[in-house]
C-alpha cells in the first residue's frame, strides 16, 4: 500500500512538471499567475514546479511586464541550454543530420548524399553514425547532454512488445528494437535500432527514437508550421517516394493521434504503370521524382539517363515553366505535370473522403518543386473526385518548414518524450544561448536560410 501511494506521488508530481514544461514551450513565455489557469494547477504548485525546473537549469527568466497597479511579473520560459537533441532524417537521396538546442536552434549539420543506384542498409548505418559524430564535434557538445536522437526512415516501422508498452523507453542495447520494413528501397525486417546502437558514438543511455519520415514531417508542421492550430491535419510527403500522416487533436490534447500512412501505394490507375514496390497503378508510381523522372525520360526529355531525381524534376519544370523569355513550353512535360496533379488530386480525394481534415499540406523536398506550379490544379482534381460536404471544409496548402523539415521533426520524437516526463533527466550546467521559444527559432531559422 506505501509503494502504491509513492508511485501516485511521483506520477502526480511528474505530471505536473509536464504540464508546467509544455504550456511554456509552446506558449511561453509566460508569467507563474498565467502558468495557473493555462495548467490548472494551483499557485502553490506552479511554484513548487518552477522552482524545481529552474534548479535543475530547464527554466530560465525571460523579462518583466508590469501589470495594473500590483508588483511586476516575471515571465518564464524553457531555456535552450537545458539539453541537447539530434534529428536526422534518412531519405532516398541523402541522409542528413542536424544537431539543436532544446529551443531547436540549430547547431550544426551535415549532409551524406546517397548513391541513386542502391540503398546499402550498411552503409546507411555508416552515414548515420559518422554524421552524429561530425555534428557533436563541429557544435562542440558533450554527448552526454543528449536527451535523445530522432530518425525518420521511409517504410513501416515496428517495434518489438517492450516497446509498444505504456511508458516504456526504447529499447536497451543488446534487444532488437525498431525494425524496418521497406519494400520500395529493398529492405525487409532491417534490425536498424540494434545496427545504429552499435554504430553512433554516444552513452548507451541516450534513447533512439526511429520512425517513418512522413510521421516525423507531421510532428513538425504540427507543432511548428502550418498544421498548427488544426484538429486534424494530414501531411503528404514528396520526395523520390510518396507517403503521409494523419495527425488528430491540439499538440496539448491527451488524445492526440498521429499515423503513419502507405498512401504512396493506393492505386490511382487501374492496370496502370508498374510501381517499384511492385504492384501497378499506385500513386507513387506518377507523382514520386523518381517516377516522373522515368515518364520524363520514356517520353523523350532531354536529360540523361543517369541523372538523379532532383536535376530530372528541376528540368522537367523547367521545360514545363520555362522563363519568360525562354523557349515555349514543352507540351510532352505539361502533359506530364497535369496527369501527376490529377493522379494527386484523386488520391488526395480519397484522403479527404476518410479523414476529414481541416488542412492538407504538401512538404517533402519534390513537394516543394512542384507544389508552387501544381497546387491550383492539384486544388481543382481535388474538388472534382472529393464529396463535396468536406471538401469545402478542408484546405490543401504548401507546408511551411523548408526542406529539413523532417530533421527538424525528428528531433522532436525524443523532445516530445522529455516533454511528456516532466524534463526528468537534469541537464548539466552550461551557459546558455539568448533565450528562444522553440517557434521563434523555427521561424529564424527560416527566415535566415531563405535564398
């Protein structure tokens, strides 16, 4: 009965540190008379859990306001010296790897491109590991301030019994952990948890978080882009393949969702073109860059066999969308680009039809080439194939965090989990940064990028 009511205590105290955490990391600053009514938590215990989290060096002081004729209040918010997390997003052209601070400032990166002919399982594992090491050592960051490594992968993504219970951590090392299917890229039950334990030079107990690459997209939009604000939102993700999530509920909300989807492999295309996963007809077999680089190629485009996906896409609209004192539009690429923006816009349809969303964004590094030219026909195709009652209340746009969005979502899966316990791991003493919300920095981020 002791141990019983101790397990309450602590889980109580634990849930309430999370509260305290998460209303300041999305909502922050904020003063400890708003912290009340945002946690609903009584004045005594917002104070007790700020003065726990401000020792501990995860909550720092971020101004004063005055108020209406009473004492000054001192506003809050997570400090980014408060941990270390690392995001990396393995895709089909590069694997790239980005190192933050607990705002999720960036600290550094890399990129390792990959090979267009093979998707070495081994070699992957290398990238991986030798690009951890490369952002560690250019950020100058002790690895053991670490509070988790986020990776998104394409494919299915399933994890062993231990994992799926409530409340349990990753999986230790010598277990199997997250395996990954991925048919379109030739790997079936890959063990890639256990390879990249014994890969990336950190202390064993700094988790792994691995999940599908869309699922991570979703996080970040969510949280940081245009999915935010929405109760249900689906993101599609364009790169040489296709894919998506599903996301439900608020970032806050207890019952939040989010899935995973193989929506590249719905079929748009009775008896249609042959998908590399396979089959025939499937979405990512017309609006995947390494498909449309195929049908480029088949029809006659001037490009070189061996060029990769990106150079194929960018010349297929450039031939489509020349410059305004350029050559006329080629009529074999436009043709092209608008039976991919129907192809997209069934599928997308069918998407609207059984999820009714709020908002559908289109990310992805080929998301964003095609998306600024495509988007008022991928709109129309919508309307067309979709019923008309939640097609009017659903908006397809273009997403909003860049290219890196999946590194940057990523990253997320071990911050939600340090969130989520309260910032149960103390972070050692450094100095830290000027202070950021994690969406001020997501936002200068970009703004300092953009061409």
């Amino acid at each position: 009965m002791v141990e019983r009511t101790r397990r309450t205590v602590r889980d109580l105290r634990r849930a309430n540190r999370a509260r305290v955490l998460q209303r300041l990391y999305f909502d922050g600053p904020l003063s400890r008379q708003e912290l009340g009514p945002a946690t609903g938590l009584s004045s005594g215990s917002v104070s007790n859990v700020v003065a726990e989290l401000a020792a501990e060096g995860l909550l720092e002081e971020a101004g004063i306001v005055g108020s209406d004729g009473g004492r000054p209040r001192t506003l809050l918010r997570v400090a980014p010296g408060g941990g270390l997390l690392i995001g990396i997003d393995v895709g089909e052209t590069r694997v790239r790897v980005e190192i933050f601070d607990l705002s999720l400032t960036e600290l550094a990166r890399t990129e390792r491109p990959l090979a267009q002919d093979g998707y070495d399982v081994e070699r992957i594992v290398d990238h991986v590991g030798s690009g951890v090491t490369d952002v560690l050592r250019e950020a100058g960051a002790d690895a053991r301030r670490l509070l988790g490594i986020g990776i998104g992968v394409p494919g299915i993504v399933e994890r062993s019994s231990r994992e799926k219970a409530a409340g349990e951590a990753p999986s230790a090392p010598g277990e199997v952990g997250a395996v990954v299917h991925g048919q379109t890229i030739g790997w079936r039950d890959v063990p890639f948890e256990r390879l990249l334990r014994d890969a990336v030079d950190v202390p064993l107990d700094v988790p792994l978080f691995i999940d599908n690459g869309a699922k991570t997209l979703g996080q970040a939009e969510m949280w940081f882009g245009g999915g935010r604000g929405t109760e249900a939102a689906v993101i599609a993700l364009f790169g040489s393949g296709v894919s998506a999530c599903v996301n439900r509920g608020g970032i806050l909300d207890e019952d939040r969702s989010s899935t995973a989807l193989e929506w590249g492999h719905t079929t748009v295309q009775l008896r249609g073109r042959r998908c590399r996963c396979g089959s025939i007809g499937c979405l990512e077999a017309y609006a995947g860059a390494q498909a449309m680089r195929e049908r480029w190629h088949e029809a006659g485009g001037p490009l070189p066999r061996d060029a990769d996906d990106e150079t194929a896409l960018a010349a297929l609209l450039a031939a489509a969308y020349p410059d305004a004192d350029g050559p006329d539009p080629d009529p074999v690429a436009l043709s092209i680009l608008d039976e991919t923006a129907e192809c997209l816009g069934a599928a997308l349809a069918d998407l609207v039809n059984l999820f009714l969303p709020e908002r559908i964004l289109l990310g992805g590094w080929a998301g964003l080439l095609i998306g600024p030219h495509l988007i008022p026909d991928i709109r129309r195709y919508a309307q067309e194939y979709a019923l008309r009652h939640p097609a009017a209340r659903t908006t397809i746009e273009m997403g909003r965090l860049g290219p890196d969005a999946v590194t940057l979502g990523a990253a997320t899966l071990p911050l939600a989990e340090f969130l989520a316990r309260g910032g149960s791991r103390r972070a050692a003493d450094v100095p830290a940064a000027r202070l950021l919300t994690a969406a001020d920095a997501v936002r200068n981020r970009h703004r300092t990028s953009a061409p």
